[in-house]
C-alpha cells in the first residue's frame, strides 16, 4: 500500500494497446461515414481524439522514464496497428504521428 511501482515496457506497450483501440473506433466511425469527417462525426472523433492525445501523452511519459536499456527492448517489440497490420514500436510511432497531424488538421479546419 503507498508504494508506486516504476513504469515498465509493458506500461508503454499497454498504452499503445489504448490508442490502436481508440484509432480503430475512430476508423469505424469514419468508414460509417462513407470515409469522411464532417459534421455527423465530428464530435465523437473529437472525443476518441482527446482520448488518444491523453493516452499519448502518459505513453511518452512512460518511454522517457525507461531506462536505455528497457527503452532499447521497447523499440524491439513488435505491435498491432489499428489497421490490422504488424510493425515495430518506432515504425507504429512514425504511423501515429502521421496519422495524428492528419487527424488534427480535418477535426480542425
């Protein structure tokens, strides 16, 4: 009781796990929508959307306070994307990045 455990991989990875389900809702909510973002989904993307900024923000959290050597094993781990496909860590963060900035700009025109 009181004791707080330091982050591990496994946190990180847990993390990413959130995101890619918060990615899929959001995919599911725009291929609804004949693959568009407009008024009659904005408002529930925007709340996936802050979800994942939330999520993201606790992931990078979590990777700075790893060591090298247990960030070196993370970046080793092969993930799900929330297309269905298989990376590594770095190239599912160069995915998320993309398609955040992406995301940002059609939520926010």
């Amino acid at each position: 009781m009181g004791f707080f455990l330091p982050d591990t991989e496994a946190d990180a990875l847990k993390q990413i796990e959130k995101i890619n389900s918060e990615m899929r809702a959001i995919s599911a909510l725009i291929h609804l929508n004949y693959d568009m973002i407009d008024g009659r989904n904005r408002h529930q993307i925007k709340s996936h959307f802050a979800n994942i900024v939330r999520y993201g923000n606790k992931y990078d959290r979590i990777k700075q306070s790893l060591s090298e050597m247990d960030r070196m094993l993370m970046m080793g781990a092969t993930v799900d994307v929330w297309n269905g496909e298989r990376v590594g860590v770095l190239m599912w963060e160069s995915y998320f990045r993309n398609t955040m900035e992406y995301l940002y700009q059609n939520l926010n025109y």
